[in-house]
C-alpha cells in the first residue's frame, strides 16, 4: 500500500508532495477480476470487464444483481451448485431447514501482480530523492471467493498479502461480506449487504473501478486534520484521517428502480480505528446515503430495453449516468495528535464532518469520462495536552477529478487522469496531479500497464511504473 505520509505545515507539503502522486505498485486495492465467475459461467473476462478490472455495462448489472447474470436461468450455469436439501424443504419451513446451495468446486481465484517502478520525490531541503529499476517481483497477491448460496444470498471475501523491502509480509482483510438479494418484492429492488465492503456510495470511481491503477488519493486520501483545517494527505499512523472511505464495517442496503435508478443507504462504523478491541473509534455510527440515475444504455440491472443480443463491443454504451451522495460521520473523542510550528503539541478531534459530492459517469463509443466531486466539511476542536479545549475551527475543502479511457482496439486502451485538492487550511496552495494510462491485454486475464503520474506543482515528484497483472 502506497506509504502515505501526514504532513502539518508548508515545508513538509513541499516535502512530501509525493504521497499525492504515490507510487501505483504500492496501492493495495481491491480485485475486481473474479474468475471463479468465469468457470461458474463458462465465459470469458471480456463477458463482464472492458479491460479487468473495470467493468462494462454487463459487467455493473451483474455485480448489482448479487453476482448474478441479469435474468439469469439455470442453463446459463455451466458449473453446476451443489444442492444443500431437496428444494421441496422450502414448502415444510418453518419445520424443515430452507434449503440452500454451495459451488460444486472451491471458488477462489487469485490475483498477482509484478511492478518495475521509478519515483523522484523533492526532499523538505531542495535535494531531490530517486528511486529507479526496482523490481518488485511479485509486489502483491490477491486471494478471493466470491458467488451465492442460492438464489437470495451472495458473498465476496477477499484477503491481500503485500511483500515489503524488509521482507515481512502485510497481511489485509479486504473484503468479507454477505448478501441478501431480492429477499422479497420486486427483482432488485432491494438488496442488504452486512460485513466489510466498498461502500455503494463510492460506486463507479473507487479506484479498482476505473482505467488508471494509482489511487485516486484526492478524494479517498486527504487529511482534513490541521489548526486551520488540512493541508495535504494523510499517513498510516493511528487513528486514520477521516476522509471518503474505500471500505466500511456496516450494514447497507441498495437497489434498482425500474432499470434506471438506484438507491444506497447504510450505517457503518466510523472510519477511525478504535482501542482496547474495538473496531470503532468511538459509539457514534456513520451515515451514508446515495442516488442515481442512468439515461441510455443498458439498465443498472441489466435491462437491454428488448434488444436481444448484446454488441460485440460490449464497453460500449452510449450512456449517461449521473448522480449525488452524501456521507455523515461523529469523530469526537478520537484524538489526532498534532505539532504546531512552535514545537508545542496539541490534539484534534474531528467533532463533525459531512462529506457531499456528484459523480457522473459518459459513454460515447469507445470513450467513457467519469468524473466525481467532493465537497468536506469538519468541525475541528482542539485541546492541549491537559485536555483542556482551546478552540473549534469550521473548515472547508474541495476535491475532484476527472478521468478520460478510451479503448483504442478490444485489447489496447488508454487513459488520462487529471485532480485536485483545495485544502481545508485557506493558507496552504492545491494539490494536483495527473496520471497517464497505457494498458494492454496479452491475453483475456494477463495484463501489462505502464503508467506514469506528476505532481502538477513540483515536477520532481514523479513516477513510472511498469506492472504485470494476472487473474486465475
């Protein structure tokens, strides 16, 4: 995982301008590319992922749909499930177990991923650190399972194992969560996920739903912690910074309105780790929220509108997606130490903090731009080391970006990345970066990339990287 340091002042923003830009082989992100789901189905990558791990249209309904093939049949099962009860168990419930269901083979699948990478980064003293030709063979392995246990309830776990430079192995749970689909109603109007998870409101442009590998570290990594509000991005230390969250501990329901509109709600816990065994940092719970709506294409559940056969191009769906989202969190009594300029040291607490945004999402032939707003507010108090409050600080900040893909043949593709942060603390100047994308399929499950990605306001921080991905 890319090593994002904190930073509290304009000499130290300079410094360490490079966990913006980061190093894309160090990201640990989560594996879209399932090919259990091949074997389940027996098909091609290609069936659900323009170039894996982003998928296209099909490829979003059915992982709307539980993991499950839009208007799915039992014919379209080429793997067939084992049966846990006779089927006529479900007339004798509640005096008989509801049968179920479990794949007829083991359904993990693997992830690995080599990087050749290059980085320069600008020291706080004007000296210039670079790093080139390293070989990180391999640099990360992903292992996960992910399916149904019958027609209403489906899972996905997923653990990564990164090597570092000392040898020691991080070890990290990524996902672990269970699903159930349609337990009543209408198809896909509702769905109740429990466990660890991405939530739905980061749908469409978490960073292993798009083109670019490098994290998009504006809107999931910045800091909002700070005197007068954030400065920049945030480190591995504990507690975390509370930003927009990759993954959740929570409970959410979603589902589809007539093909086009979706809807997300769920509660979670906060984003800060707790202590003394707790996984919440304190008894307040996050709130998140949010909406969509898609004009043209095929449906968010898979509706093709009649049309019969699906186009040979399948990442093509002249289409227009849109939508808003909102998440609500309560960091009080979560200390974040801090160092003022004078050597003194204070803590912060983030009392309140409201995140807000848009995120769209266009297809026009082979192009697709999607691009997310975030608006963050935090209400900052600080204290000193004998607990006693000194001030509350309202502060404001604003992230964006914006990514072009374009692909170029069914194997080659590539993309452009450009964003933006404008800090919480008004006296500290933007961050921004842009990332360049060229990705090419060897085969349907081998991938090659080559990405390079600049900070916009130093041009000593900079990365190339060469990775090797591939899914079995």
């Amino acid at each position: 995982m890319a090593d994002l340091l904190g930073f509290g002042g304009r000499a130290a923003l300079r410094a360490l301008a490079l966990t913006l830009i980061g190093v894309c082989a160090w990201d640990v992100g989560t594996a879209s590319a399932i090919p259990a789901f091949a074997r389940k189905y027996a098909t091609s990558c290609q069936t659900c992922h323009s170039i894996f791990p982003k998928l296209n249209a099909f490829g979003v309904a059915f992982r709307l749909s539980g993991y499950r093939m839009p208007k799915e049949t039992e014919e379209m099962v080429k793997e067939k499930p084992v049966s846990l009860g006779a089927p006529a168990y479900k007339k004798l419930w509640p005096n008989a177990v509801w049968p179920g269901e479990i794949s007829s083979a083991v359904p993990l699948a693997l992830n690995v991923k080599f990087a050749y990478v290059n980085t320069s980064a600008l020291n706080g003293d004007g000296s210039t650190a670079t790093s080139n030709h390293d070989f990180q063979f391999p640099q990360e392995l992903n292992m996960f399972a992910a399916g149904t246990l019958g027609d209403h309830i489906s899972y996905l776990a997923e653990v990564t194992f990164v090597e570092n430079p000392d040898t020691s192995v991080t070890v990290a749970i990524e996902h672990a969560n269970l699903a159930f689909d349609s337990p009543f109603g209408p198809e896909n109007l509702l769905h109740i996920r429990i466990g660890k998870m991405m939530p739905n409101v980061v749908d469409g442009f978490q960073e292993m739903q798009i083109m670019t590998g490098a994290g998009i570290d504006s809107l999931f990594a910045y800091n909002p912690i700070g005197p007068n509000g954030g400065t920049g991005l945030a480190g591995d230390a504990s507690p975390s910074p509370i930003a927009l969250p990759v993954s959740v501990r929570g409970i959410e329901g979603y589902g589809i309105i007539k093909h086009r509109a979706m809807w997300v709600a769920g509660v979670a816990n906060g984003i800060s780790p707790g202590t003394n065994g707790r996984f919440d940092g304190n008894n307040a719970k996050d709130v998140y929220a949010r909406f969509d709506y898609k004009l043209g294409g095929m449906g968010l559940d898979g509706d093709t509108g009649g049309q019969k056969e699906i186009p040979a191009q399948n990442w093509r769906d002249d289409s227009l997606r849109v939508g808003a989202f909102v998440y609500r969190g309560d960091g009080s009594h979560i200390n974040f130490p801090f160092t003022l300029a004078d050597g003194s040291a204070i803590t912060i607490q983030d009392t309140h903090f409201l995140r807000t945004g848009l995120y769209a999402s266009l297809y026009v032939r082979d192009l697709n731009v999607i691009a997310a707003y975030v608006r963050g507010n935090d209400t900052l108090s600080q204290f000193d080391e004998a607990a006693v409050p000194l001030a509350v600080v309202d502060a404001t900040y604003h992230a964006w970006f914006t990514e072009a893909d374009y692909v170029f043949y069914p194997w080659l593709h590539g993309a452009f990345r450009y964003e933006t942060v404008s800090n919480g603390d008004p006296g500290e100047p933007s961050l921004r970066t842009a990332v360049f994308n060229a990705s090419a399929l060897i085969r349907a499950n081998v991938k090659a990339i080559v990405e390079y990605r600049r900070d916009l306001r130093h041009g000593e921080n900079h990365s190339l990287n060469g990775v090797m991905r591939f899914a079995f």
